[in-house]
C-alpha cells in the first residue's frame, strides 16, 4: 500500500520535473518503448525556438540600427570612448556585434527569470500555463545562446576586417584568439572582461544543453548542475559593466543595466527562501554533513538578501562605477586598437 508520504513524494517528482512526464519519457508505463527523448526534445524545442529567434534577430537589428544612427549623428558613447570608430559605414560588424550583445543579455535576463519563476513559489496565478513557461524557458536558453555566439563572433569578424597589416592565415587566428582564446586579449580592460564574457558563453552552452541529456547522466546531476546557470548571468551582466562602452559613463543607460537586475536579485532570494522542490527547503538543522550543509544554504540565502541590498544601494546612490564623461577624447580605452 502507498503510504501518504510516497504518494506526496510521487507527485512532487511529477510537478516539478521539467517536462511534462510524456515529453520526459521517465514516466512512461512499463513495456512502453521509451521514446529516444534528447534528440527528439532538442530537435522539438529547436523548432519551437523559430518564432523566438526571429524576435530575437529583429531585436538585435533594431539595436543596430539605434547604434548606427548614434554614430553616424556625433551622440555614440563608443565614439566618446574611442575616437577612432567614428565611422559607422567602417565599423558596422562592432555595431552589429554590439547589438547582438545587447539582445544577448535580454535574452539571457528573459531565460533567468523564467527560470526562477518555474523553480520558486508558485504564482497563484499565471497568463500561460506551467508548460508553456518551461517550453519559453527552453526556447529562449537555446537562443540566448545562438546570440551570445553571434556576439563573439562579430567581435572577431571585427578584428580580422582590422588587422589588414598582416597576412589572412595571422588575421584569422589574431581575431579567433582574442575573441575566443581566454587569457589572449591583452589590452586594458579587456584583459579581464573579455575572458568573464569567454567565460559566461563557455558555461552557458554546456549548462544550457545538458538538459537534452539528463536521460543519461540523471535527472539530480542534471538539476544540480543546471543551477548554475546563475552564475552564467552574473559574468555576462558583469562583463557588460565592465566593457560595455555603451554603458561606459555613469549616466542613464548604465542606471537602467543595474535597476534590471533587482528584480532578477529579488526573485532568486524568493526562491532560495521558498523553493518549490520539497527537498531544497531550509527546515531545521542536522548533524553532520547536513549541519554544514544547512549553513551553506543559510549562507546561500544571505548572500542573495545582501545582492538586493547592494543593488538597491547602487541604484539609489547612482554609485554605479560609471565613468565620468571627459570634456577632450580620453587617454585610455578599452580595446587594443585606441594605441594604434
Ligand atoms: C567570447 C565571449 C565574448 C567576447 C569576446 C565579447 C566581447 C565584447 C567586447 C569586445 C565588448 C565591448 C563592445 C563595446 O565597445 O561596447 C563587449 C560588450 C558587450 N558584451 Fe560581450 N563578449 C563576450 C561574451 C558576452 C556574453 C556571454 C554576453 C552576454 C549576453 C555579452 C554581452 C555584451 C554586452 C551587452 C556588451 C555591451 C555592448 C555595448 O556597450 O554596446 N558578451 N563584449
């Protein structure tokens, strides 16, 4: 007989698994064939990630076009920053890298607090249904992804147009190296914001696909590992803070980076405090292994309540590690190419 407390667990493990149990496969009966499920779950959220791939491209264009117009009207921030670019006609795939940046870090915003909505309190109530906001959450990870990639891969396109002084084998390899090789890139601030962005893209891709194998590798290592994906948010809003010319003065556009990330901040201290799996709440300290690991997640919780405090302090001091704007074009800039 089913004691109450199996049948509790039993549907716990049927709410919050992250597929509906037959696109899971996990639950199907026994003697039913198991579908091949990765391959088929990837190739069907592939496709339902159509619609918002062409959202996410007419987002990146839009992007471009504002930052085109600004360079090509004297207002750029890049420009201010690194006088040289002043030409948009030239400079257009740093623009377009820029943009794809821009969506990038949208996306990436979107697919974090989806996420957190889905393994938080539930929401009493919800415009789309439970599965809908995990299919979203799914399509919008995998083309977060495809744009962080295009991001980087339009910076390096930039630096192989650049380097026109040496042959196309050493252009190739100087545009894939200081785009992709971490620790490569050289110059000023970059040499430590371009690997937190190597780092963001290179953590986002396995985290993100693993879900297309938790058949093989289980459902719990699965779990464990795709939490953080948090991290990937911090470096990629980090390395826009950081580098982000853009967002290089300490005026508007930088307030409004920092006061988008409250309420990311706001809903991973709720669902630290109210997660929505049984297991993962506080309750009351162990022995053992289980005291230290009772204090890791008070600490957990702490740290979070401290991030929203912090932001809030940000936002509302204006002490935001913007730059002041220089009156005469700046000495130093980010990239390489300001001391050709
Ligand atoms: C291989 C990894 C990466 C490389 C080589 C890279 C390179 C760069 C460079 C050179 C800039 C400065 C552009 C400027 O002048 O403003 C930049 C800015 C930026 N990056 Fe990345 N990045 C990488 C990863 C990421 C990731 C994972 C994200 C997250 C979506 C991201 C989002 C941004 C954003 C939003 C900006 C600000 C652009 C602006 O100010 O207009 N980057 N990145």
């Amino acid at each position: 007989m089913r004691t109450v407390a199996a049948v509790a667990r039993a549907r716990e493990a049927l709410m919050l698994s992250d597929v509906s149990p037959d696109e899971d496969g996990t639950t199907a009966p026994p003697g039913r064939q198991r579908p091949p499920a990765d391959r088929a779950a990837l190739r069907g959220d592939l496709r339902s990630a159509l619609p918002d791939a062409t959202a996410a491209v007419v987002v990146t264009a839009l992007v471009f076009a504002f930052l085109y117009a600004r360079m090509e009207s004297g207002a750029s921030d890049t420009v201010a920053v690194m006088p040289f670019m002043d030409d948009a006609g030239t400079y257009w795939m740093y623009l377009l890298s820029q943009a794809f940046g821009w969506s990038g870090l949208l996306w990436a915003w979107g697919t974090v607090m989806l996420g957190l909505l889905l393994s938080g309190p539930r929401p009493t109530r919800l415009p789309v249904s439970r599965r809908v906001l995990e299919r979203w959450h799914r399509t919008t990870s995998l083309t977060t992804m495809a744009l962080m990639t295009a991001h980087a891969l339009m910076f390096a396109a930039e630096l192989v147009r650049y380097e026109t002084k040496v042959g196309w084998a050493e252009r190739l390899w100087v545009g894939f190296a200081d785009s992709f090789v971490p620790g490569w890139y050289d110059s000023g601030t970059g040499r430590v914001a371009i690997p937190l962005g190597q780092g963001a893209l290179y953590l986002a891709i396995p985290l993100g696909l693993l879900f297309y194998v938790r058949h093989r590798i289980g459902a719990n290592t699965w779990r464990r590992l795709h939490r953080f994906v948090i991290v990937v948010y911090v470096l990629s809003v980090w390395h826009t803070l950081l580098y982000g010319t853009n967002v290089w003065y300490g005026e508007w556009p930088r307030t409004v980076l920092w006061l988008l990330q409250v309420p990311v901040a706001l809903l991973l201290l709720t669902r630290l405090l109210r997660p929505a799996r049984r297991a993962e709440r506080l309750g009351r300290p162990g022995g053992g292994a289980a005291r230290s690991g009772w204090w890791l997640r008070v600490a957990g919780r702490a740290a979070a309540g401290a991030v929203v405090i912090g932001l809030v302090a940000v936002v509302v001091s204006g002490r935001d590690g913007g730059r002041d704007r220089p009156s005469h074009p700046p000495a130093t800039a980010p990239h390489s190419q300001e001391t050709d």
